[in-house]
C-alpha cells in the first residue's frame, strides 16, 4: 500500500513540473512572434503622448487589414547627399477625409532608415518630423505643417517609398546695435526661405533662439536664401519682428562669423486712385509679407502713410468699395528711406448667377470660388479669398472687373461645376454641376514590372494637385473624382523617366490610361552670372516635361527622371535674362554634364520702388 502510495506521489508530481515546465518554441514560431511584436510596436504612440480611442480603433483596423493582404508600405529615409539611411525620423499619416484629419499612424524611423507604415486604402496627409534635417519633398515647409498628400491603392504592397532629407546647416553670429556691441536676450528665428523663386513664410516662435550676453546665437537652418527675425525680449510688449538682409547659406555646413544689426526702418507712403486718377474715400491697403499681413485704412482722400516698416519685399493690394485692384503690386522697401507708390483700382460690376443640378434645378448650398487665372490657365486665389455659398434656390451675386476669372462650385455630392475666363456680362451665369469622372490603369516599366510608388502631377478644371501613390497589385490605380474635361497627368517615379498623358473626361465615367515608363538618364550643370559668381536659386525648366530644379548656392543643379531624346533648358533667375539650351541628348541610365550656363543681368529701374505683377507660385 505505501509503494502504491509512493509511485502515484511521483507521477502527480512529475505531472505538475510538466504542466509548468516553460515552453521553448521552434525557430519558425520564434522568428514569426519576434516579427508580430515588431509591427505592434511600429504604431505604438511615442512616450508621453497617449492614444485617442479612435487612433487605438483604427489602428486594431490597420493591423487586421495588414494579416489580410491590404497593407505593408515600406521605405527609406535617407540624406540626398550621400543616400545614407536617417533614423529616428518620425512620420505621422493622419486621414485626409476627415476634417480635421484624424491621426491613423506614426512610427519612426529605425537606425538604418527604413519604416513601415500598416495603411488601408484610402487618402492620408504624410508629414515628416526630421531634427535636425530639411525635408526636401515637402509640400509647404513650415513648421508644423509639412506634408504630402499619400494616396494608398487597395492591396498597396510596395517598398520603394523614399523620403529624402538633408541636414540642416549650422548658422553662427552675433546681433549687434549700431555700436558695435552685442545685444543680449534677442530672438533669432526663421522667417522665410526661396523655393523656386517664391518665399515660403515660416514661423520664428516654434525655432527661435536667445542670444546670450555678447549677443552670440547658434541656429540650425534650410539651406538656400533666407532672411531672419529677429525681436528684442526686453521690449517684446512694444517691439516687433524684424528682419535680416537675404541670406545665402550653402547644404550642410557651418556658418559662422555672421554679424547681424537691426536696420533703420523704413516708411511707405501713397495713395489709392480710381479710374482718371480720381481719389477715393473709404480705401483701404492690404500690406502683406512672409510675417504676416494687416490692413491699413486710408484717409479721406485715398492717402495713406506708415513707418516703421521692415526693409525687404512687400506686397500691397489697393481695395475701396464698388473697386477692386487694377493689379497687385510688389514693392521693395530699403532701409531708412521712404517709398512711394500710386496704387490703382477699376470698378467692378455686379454679377448674378445660379447653381444648378443635373436636374436643371437650384442647388443651394453649393460653395463657390471665385479664382484669378494665370497666363499658364491655372487658378490662383486672391490675397484674402471671401468664402461664398449658394441661396436655397442655387442663386449667388459676385463683383467682377475686367479680369478674366475662373467660378467653381462644389455641391453636395460628387458633384461640380466649373466655368473659365468670366468677365462680367449681361444676365445670369449658370454654372451647370455634373457627375465627376475617374481615370485608371496601370504604371508599369516597359519591361512590364508594376512600379509601387510613383508621383503624380494631375491638372483639372483649372486646378493643380501633386500627391503621392501607391499602387495596388500590379501596379494599379484609380483616381476618382475628377472634373469632365481636359486632364493632364504627369508620373514620375524614383530611376524611371516621367511620363505626360492627356486624356479626355467625361462625366461619370471611368477611363482606362496606362503608363509604361523607361529608365531615366539625368543633366548636371552649373549657372554663373557673366562676373563668375554663382547664381543661386535659379530655376531650370525641361520643355515639355514636369522636371525642375532651382540652383544651389554653389549654382549647381541635376534634372532626374528624364526619358532618352533631346532636350531644351529654360534657364532663369531673378534680375538676369531667361536663356534656351538647345539639343542635349540625355541616354537612360547616364547623367549628361553641361558646360557652364552664364546669364546677363538686366538693368533695374532706379530712384523710385519697383513694383510688378505678383509672380506666380509654383506648386
């Protein structure tokens, strides 16, 4: 009985150390588990910031369309200069069919530089946080709101996504007062940079630094032009921003020896006119530049003066009631002296029209835009735009001048509207909604290899809109919600020569376009003025191909994405003749190095502000 006793002892007791003995899994389990906690982790929100429930529930939606073959975008972060991977970039994709957009994921970067994002299909804004470096694709670079739109296709797989970066340059200086000594507690930040000729404002607040007590400050910036601000701590009740002279500041580098002093303001002083010169009361002037713009009122006689003015660009557009400007005006202020201008408006003429269905019936609540058009037939929206909808019985009133415009309406629905070059007339503009076209296909290479992630440039109904793809199983896509008419499509994908299409939509349609691009061969080149400087911040053009680049500070240049042929350059920069380069014969796969490109200067009026047409910005 006791050797009975002892022997079921036993076998109870090896059951129990069996029954909590750990479990080694196979290779194959190991590797698989390691894998799922990965992906787990890559969307877990970064320390300190915690999850809204709808992130959480999306996110659960994410992974699950992920296991279900919906999913799975993979890239890179890398430097332009040496295509070196960049780690702990972080990158946000929040759902741009939402208002606000809703965060869906955000994940970083890993030392080697590559990520993975777990989308289903749909529209996404993708922005990139990058310390310490310049996201170079960026559509507007301001703090804050950088971003691309991301368009992902359904069974999106794809690992060619690229972000490309480049470290930002090391500003060293000092801010001095006309003295000579340095100025300490005084705000040194960003207030704009040129791109492609044009200023893109920024915010000094998010970036700025203190200077200390010999007015010494350090500042990681973007390369390229740029101007500063600068703002007196001591007095920042009663002081204001003011900025620096344009900076030229070379692609990661070190910069030192900078010497900043405040500059005397300066004064604007005029008047606003009507037609024969005839003063108006009740005008006022929109003053605007990249800190921001404000409204001054004129007096009774359609004059206006103001001081204290930062130096550089400003725009001015007149305004009075029943007028609108004959054009808006760009002056540049210099230190210490006073500009004046003469600032014409036109009447305008009140314009009646309607929105109608497909029905032929009033749509009320229709939005409608009213747009100047650019020689190019793009819109362009006015300074300070007035929202606009339509009454319940689809009728709106707009004052028009000689302009020529371009009116939009968007209804409830997939619906819209659009009528081009208007100028006001007798009776009632009708502006007809219809049923919105889409376009789809496929982008393959010619060798009939699906290209995952591509950029496309779509132009319609007088709109222009860049954002990334990423195409579906065998290099699908769809692009909905387009105007009848005219499109134009421009894809460009990383070693592959863009391609341009246009076809003809129409409403409620669905047409087939396919791309097939081949291996692309790139231009370098170098521009210098006829004194041997470089020029920076020039801008080449490919005729007839969605290629361009601007020069940096060393005027240098690379075009990429080019199909095998002949080519022509058109080279311009700012206060120099445009010049054509004729006949360059790009090969696939080669890059072709030009002989220096020299521009002459051109004579500027003198003893009196410049002013000319506001330049047209390029998207």
């Amino acid at each position: 009985m006791s050797r009975k006793l002892v022997v079921v002892s036993l076998m109870f007791g090896v059951g129990v150390l069996l029954f909590f003995w750990p479990r080694h899994p196979s290779k194959h389990s190991s590797s698989a588990h390691d894998s799922s906690v990965h992906d787990s982790l890559s969307s877990v929100p970064e320390a300190g910031s915690a999850a809204l429930p709808n992130q959480q529930s999306a996110r659960g939606q994410q992974r699950s369309s992920l296991s279900a073959g919906k999913g799975g975008i993979q890239g890179l972060v890398r430097r332009q200069a040496d295509k070196h991977g960049v780690g702990g970039v972080e990158l946000t994709c929040l759902d741009a069919t939402r208002q606000p957009p809703e965060e869906r994921v955000r994940v970083k970067s890993i030392a080697s530089g590559r990520f993975a994002l777990d989308l289903a299909a749909g529209r996404y804004q993708l922005k990139v946080n990058a310390k310490g470096y310049d996201w170079l694709d960026a559509r507007r670079p301001t703090p804050g709101h950088a971003h691309r739109m991301l368009q992902v296709m359904p069974e999106a797989r794809t690992k060619a996504l690229v972000i490309k970066v480049r470290r930002k340059s090391v500003l060293r200086g000092r801010v001095l007062n006309a003295a000579g000594e340095g100025l300490a507690n005084v705000r040194v930040g960003l207030a704009g940079v040129r791109r492609g000729g044009v200023w893109l404002k920024r915010l000094p607040e998010p970036e700025a630094v203190k200077t200390a007590a010999n007015g010494s400050f350090a500042l990681r910036v973007p390369s390229g032009m740029l101007r500063l601000a600068m703002l007196p701590l001591a007095m920042a009740a009663g002081k204001r921003w003011t900025l620096s002279p344009t900076l030229l500041i070379p692609a990661e580098r070190e910069v030192s020896g900078l010497q900043l002093t405040p500059r005397a303001d300066a004064s604007l002083s005029g008047r606003v006119v009507g037609p024969g010169g005839a003063r108006l009361r009740d005008a006022s002037v929109l003053l605007h530049n990249i800190l921001g713009q404000r409204e001054i009122r004129c007096d009774g006689g359609g004059r206006f003066k103001l001081g204290k003015l930062n130096p550089g660009e400003l725009l001015l557009s007149p305004r009075a009631k029943g007028m609108a400007p004959k054009s808006i005006s760009r002056v540049h202020l210099r230190s210490g002296r006073e500009a004046r201008v003469v600032l014409k408006v036109q009447p305008t003429q009140r314009q009646r029209g309607r929105v109608v269905g497909v029905d032929g019936k009033g749509v009320g609540g229709a939005r409608v835009q009213v747009r100047l058009l650019t020689p190019a037939g793009i819109m362009r929206p006015l300074i300070a735009p007035t929202p606009l909808h339509s009454a319940a019985d689809g009728r709106f009133s707009l004052q028009l001048d000689a302009r020529p415009r371009s009116i939009m309406a968007e209804g409830p629905g997939p619906l819209r509207g659009y009528l081009k070059g208007i100028v006001p007339q007798a009776g009632e503009l009708k502006v007809a909604l219809r049923p919105l076209g889409e376009i789809a296909g496929r982008i393959r290479s010619t060798g009939g290899k699906p290209i995952g992630f591509v950029r496309l440039t779509v132009e319609e109904g007088g709109r222009r809109e860049q954002l990334w793809l990423i195409t579906g199983k065998g290099g699908r896509f769809r692009l909905p919600g387009l105007m009848p008419g005219s499109v134009r499509v421009d894809v460009e994908a990383e070693s592959y020569a863009g391609s341009r299409a246009v076809v003809a939509l129409r409403s409620g349609v669905t047409t087939a376009l396919d791309f097939h691009l081949q291996a692309a061969g790139s231009i370098i080149g170098q521009i210098r003025n006829t004194a041997g400087s470089a020029l920076a911040d020039a801008q080449v053009l490919v005729e007839g191909h969605a290629a361009e680049a601007n020069t940096d500070v060393d005027g240098r240049f690379e075009l990429q994405g080019l199909a095998p042929g002949v080519h022509v350059l058109q080279v311009s920069s700012q206060g120099h003749r445009a010049l054509r380069v004729e006949k360059i014969q790009v090969n696939a796969g080669a890059k072709k190095t030009l002989s220096v490109i020299t521009l002459r200067s051109i004579s500027s009026c003198s003893g009196r502000p410049r002013c000319e047409g506001l330049p047209q910005k390029r998207d």
